[in-house]
C-alpha cells in the first residue's frame, strides 16, 4: 500500500481520488507518520471482515485429534512403510 505525505495528498487531490475510485488503496502520512488510510467506498467495512470463529459451532474436533494417525507415522518412521 502507497504512502503519500499530506502536502503531496492536497497538491494531487483529484489524482488520489480517482485512484482511490479505481481499487487502490493508499495511506496520508504527516511528517512520516501515518494519519489515514484512503479505501474505496466499495471496501468492506470493517465490521463485515469477520474471520476469527466464522465456523464456531459448525466443526467438532474429535477427542483423539493428537493421536490420529500414530501407527501411519510410526510405520513411516519405523520403516515399515
């Protein structure tokens, strides 16, 4: 993602707009420090970016899940493959 300074942001307004328009991204920085991110209106929210539990309830783990699978790994270490 592009940075630009905010002298550069207002001297090229209608540039960053229409880059804006397209897609792309970009953060206004003053002094080095960033201070906004532009984003397209198109952009999700940040309330819909929902990833952290989004199949709670929908997957079980078995009670074995750190046992699965020992005599393949042991037959393959073991040579016995």
């Amino acid at each position: 993602m592009d940075t630009v300074n905010i002298h550069h942001a207002k001297t090229h307004l209608s540039r960053l707009v229409e880059r804006a328009a397209k897609g792309e991204s970009f953060v206004i920085a003053k002094a080095g420090k960033p201070l906004v991110k532009v984003v397209p209106l198109s952009a999700p929210e940040a309330a819909q970016v929902k990833r952290v539990g989004f199949l709670s309830g929908q997957v079980q783990v078995p009670a074995d899940f750190d046992r699965m699978g020992d005599e393949v790994i042991d037959a393959l270490f073991s040579g016995q493959s």
